[in-house]
C-alpha cells in the first residue's frame, strides 16, 4: 500500500515537472541546429537564410572555428536569434514557432528568458542564440517576441 501511494507520487511529481519545463523547437516541423550561450556575435539580430551561401555567411559571423551544420535548403530554411552581449549568464532564447501568416509570409516567435529578480547568477559576458532549421517558406518574415 506504502508502495503503491510512493509509486503514484512519483508519477505525479514526474508529470508534472515535465509538463512545466520548456519546450525546445516545438513540433516535428522545427529542428534544432545549434543554441547555446556563447556565439560571436555580439549585437542583437534575428535572421533568415534561405540559400547554402546566406547560411554559410551566418554562420562564419556566428562560429568561424567549425563547419556548417548540413541543412536541406530545397526543403528547409535555417531561423536565428542572437541576443548579442549580455551582462550575466542565465539568459536564454529559444525560437518556439514557424508559422506561415494568413496574408503571406511566416512569422517566426521566440521567447527570451532571465534569471529571475534575486536571483544570483555569474557576471560574466554571454551571447545567447537559437538556430532551427523550419520548412521553407517564401516571402517576408517578421519577428515576434513572446513572453
């Protein structure tokens, strides 16, 4: 009986961190290329490359000590956000949609996260980004941050 209640609590705790933590590029229709903490690039910028040549030229800006990561550009476009400096380690973004818009076009939304008021973190310089690779979409793209 002891057992069997542990056993249920357990689930019950399982379920429900799970269903409280973040979702990595949601959907089978996002993958994930790269995301991390440290990028060189060091101004905020969200971009979108539709070709092998544009993502090349990104990523070299993002990380010239390795090669581009493979991606499909007759099937997928690459989507990035770059945070650019910040002041303290803890920030993060993550790109959460790629979704095509009613008059045409796609809007791509991405949420950024702090640590929290109070919160101690490492002062130290970060450059929080988030590549995915997203079904192709022609036409203009805009940027939305959600919270």
């Amino acid at each position: 009986m002891i057992r069997q209640t542990l056993t249920a609590a357990l689930v019950a705790v399982a379920l429900a961190v799970a269903a409280a933590a973040p979702v990595v590029a949601q959907g089978p229709a996002l993958r994930e290329v790269s995301r991390g903490e440290q990028s060189n690039v060091e101004a905020s910028k969200q971009a979108v490359s539709r070709t092998a040549a544009q993502f090349a030229t990104m990523w070299k800006e993002h990380n010239w000590e390795s090669p581009a990561p493979r991606i499909d550009f007759a099937k997928e476009m690459a989507v990035a956000v770059f945070l650019g400096t910040q002041q303290t380690a803890g920030v993060t973004v993550q790109i959460t949609e790629v979704a095509p818009k009613a008059t045409g076009g796609v809007v791509i939304r991405y949420r950024v996260t702090r640590p929290a008021t109070g919160q101690v973190s490492a002062q130290v310089l970060t450059f929080p980004y988030h590549i995915v690779a997203a079904p192709a979409h022609d036409g203009p793209y805009t940027f939305e941050k959600v919270d």
